[in-house]
C-alpha cells in the first residue's frame, strides 16, 4: 500500500492526480499515465516540436530564396520580352514599308520604328493591367455563361502574350457581349479601344454604360478622354468635372481641362488649369502646356523663364528646345534661336526649326504654332496607361 501511495500518477489529459491503482481518471475519465511516462511523452513532443520548428525555419528560407530568383527570372523574362518586342516591330515596319514600295530617311525609319516600341510596350503594360484584373472580371460575370466568359478571358490573355491585337478586340467583345454590366472589363475593354484607335467602339461603349446607370470615376474620365480626343470639348469638361467630383485625382482633373481650353482657344484658362497642374504634381507636358499657353498670349519672357529652367535639368530634351526656339523667334531673339537649332542632333527636329522659321517670315501662322503645339493625342494615350485615377 505504501508502494502504491509513493508512486505519483499524473492523469495525461486534465493533469491531475489520480490514485495508482485506478484505471481510469476519476476527474475527467481519461486513462492516466505514471509521471515518468508522462514526462517521456513530454520530452519526444519537445523534440518533435524542435525538430517541425527547424523545418518550418528551413522551409521559411526556401520560400525567401525561391522568390528571389523568382523576381530575377521575371526581369530577366520582360527584358527579353522588350528586346522581342522592339525587333518584332522594327521588322514589321521595314515589311510594310517595303510592301508599299516607299523610300524612307534612315532618320524617319528610326522615328518611326521608336513610336511603334513605344505602342508595343503600352500593349505590354496593358497585358500586366489585364492578368491583374481578369479574376475580378471573372468573379463579376453571371454564372450562367461562366464557363464561356472564362474561355473569352483566356482567348484574351493567349493574344496579349502573343501580341494578336486582333484577337484581343475579339475576345473582349465576345465577353462584353456575355457580361454587359460588368464595370472592370467596361473600363479595361474601352481603354484598351482607345489605345488602338478603336474611338467609336470606345465611345459607344462608355455612352452605353453610363445610359445603363454604370458609372465610376474610371468611366468618367476615359468618357471625358474620349470626348476631348474627338472634339466634343463641352461634353469633354462635363465628364472631367464629373470625374474630380467623383474623387478622380486633382493632377489629371487640371491638366484634362487644361487641354480642353487649349484646344478652344481659351488660353488664359488653359494657364490657370496647367499652373494648378504643375502645383498638384511635377510634369514635363504640363510645363509645355502652361509656356505654350502663355506664348499664344505673347507673355514671352514668362514663358521662356519657366522653360529655360527645365532645359538646365533635361538638356537634350527636344520638346523643350522646339517650344523655346518658337518662343525666341516670336521675341526676337534669333541668336538663341539659332543656337537652340544648331543643338539639336537629330536631322529632321533641325529641318522642322528651318521649316518653322520660314513660317514666320512668310506669316503662315497656324502652321507656326502647330509646329510646336505640346502633342495632346500623344499625351492622352499616355494618360490612358496611367493606373492611377
């Protein structure tokens, strides 16, 4: 009995002690154990958890690793995607050209074959736009056609990576077509129109949404873009101002408005809205909307101040250089308008400074000013990328 009592059983599921002779726990009815195997169950669990511990450690690092060269893989992969893409375009602008049977400058071939990259690696920015919102369309589309809307949005995808411009138009119409109402592939599908010059398409399509009560400060300003794009200034301030209204970001409200007074000859107005531009954020296209402006009001040395900054900063920037060579024309100063000529190294920006100098001396004005007129179509595209809104 003595035996019995000097023994201390430890019940293993509630933990408290129990008489040794009893089978069972007579606190929780488990079947308890003596303290020494208790304490060797405690120890393989302390080893276990050491060991699952170690692993999990192990594991940790793996992951860190693998994503590390994972990130350097998927640089890797879009530099070699950029280098496929500015060949692919390069040869298929010297095969339209030889088909036509044209004769290009070198100069004009190189130009040419820039803005062709440049069109190719929006394609590309719009393809990482798309993988990033294709699940939100999918989880927006109704579920008794999923399956095919799914097929359209994987037919998208194939054609974006293989850069079937074509195949990307259908695609996403066949899926508007299934998914009417559904807002991230009304905005992605009318940006994406807009970038290929499919403007009709583009307005159709946002006109329609909005009739249908479909709106979003995204809706708003790819309508109030539209708009401005195809001269519809009145409708473009309506929509710019419905889209700040709607929480759009101030910069882009500033500088819409800024080109759709440019674009109606309000000039003052079109300072106002780019001074506004360039207080909300820092902007080369700004600038030269807010110089141009106060050109066409002969406010010379205001903007050739603004400007002649700028050019300290970014020195071989031609767009600076032609808006100040126009402006040292208009104020007189041909040294400096010959000087900014003579810096520019490329053949044809030096032919459009001759041509622009004629201009003036033969007072053919509007040809003038539009030879150094800030490219708003070019900018619109740009702002059309831009994820912010």
């Amino acid at each position: 009995m003595a035996t019995s009592k000097s023994k201390s059983i430890v019940c293993q599921v509630c933990g408290n002690e129990t008489p040794f002779d009893e089978r069972l726990c007579r606190h929780c009815g488990g079947i308890p154990l003596f303290a020494n195997e208790r304490e060797t169950l405690k120890e393989k669990d302390d080893n276990y958890y050491n060991f699952l511990e170690e692993e999990i450690n192990y594991l940790k690092q793996k992951i860190e690793s693998l994503s590390i060269e994972n990130e350097e893989n998927q640089k890797s992969i879009q530099e070699l995607e950029k280098d496929l893409f500015s060949q692919r375009a390069g040869l298929n602008l010297l095969l339209n050209e030889i088909k036509k049977k044209l004769k290009l400058d070198r100069t004009t071939f190189f130009e040419m074959w820039e803005d062709s990259v440049k069109q190719h690696f929006r394609i590309m920015i719009f393809k990482d736009i798309f993988l990033g919102k294709k699940f939100e369309m999918i989880s927006q589309s109704s579920t008794e056609n999923l399956p095919q809307f799914e097929d359209c949005i994987l037919r998208a995808e194939e054609s974006f990576y293989s850069l079937d411009i074509d195949g990307i138009l259908r695609a996403l119409t066949e899926a508007l077509n299934l998914s009417q109402s559904n807002l991230p592939l009304i905005v992605f599908s009318g940006r994406f129109f807009f970038e290929v010059g499919r403007m009709d398409e583009a307005k159709n399509l946002i006109l329609s949404a909005l009739k249908r009560g479909i709106t979003s400060k995204e809706i708003f300003k790819l309508a109030a873009m539209i708009s401005l794009f195809l001269g519809n200034f009145k409708e473009a301030k309506n929509f710019v101002h419905l889209y700040t209204k709607n929480g759009g970001a101030q910069f882009e409200g500033f500088i819409l408005k800024c080109c759709i007074d440019a674009n109606m000859g309000n000039w003052d107005e079109a300072t106002k809205w780019s001074t506004l531009a360039l207080k909300e954020e820092k902007n080369l296209f700004a600038l030269l909307m807010l110089s141009f402006s106060l050109s066409m009001q002969k406010k010379y040395d205001e903007s050739k101040k603004a400007l002649e900054e700028e050019l300290k900063l970014h020195p071989e920037n031609k767009d600076i250089k032609h808006i100040l060579h126009a402006i040292y024309l208009l104020s007189g100063d041909k040294i400096n308008a010959i000087s900014i000529r003579k810096s520019l190294k490329n053949d044809r920006d030096y032919k459009i400074c001759i041509e622009r100098e004629r201009y003036l001396n033969t007072n053919k004005m509007l040809k003038f000013w539009r030879s150094f007129a800030p490219p708003i179509d070019k900018f619109l595209l740009e702002l059309n990328v831009v994820e912010k809104v």
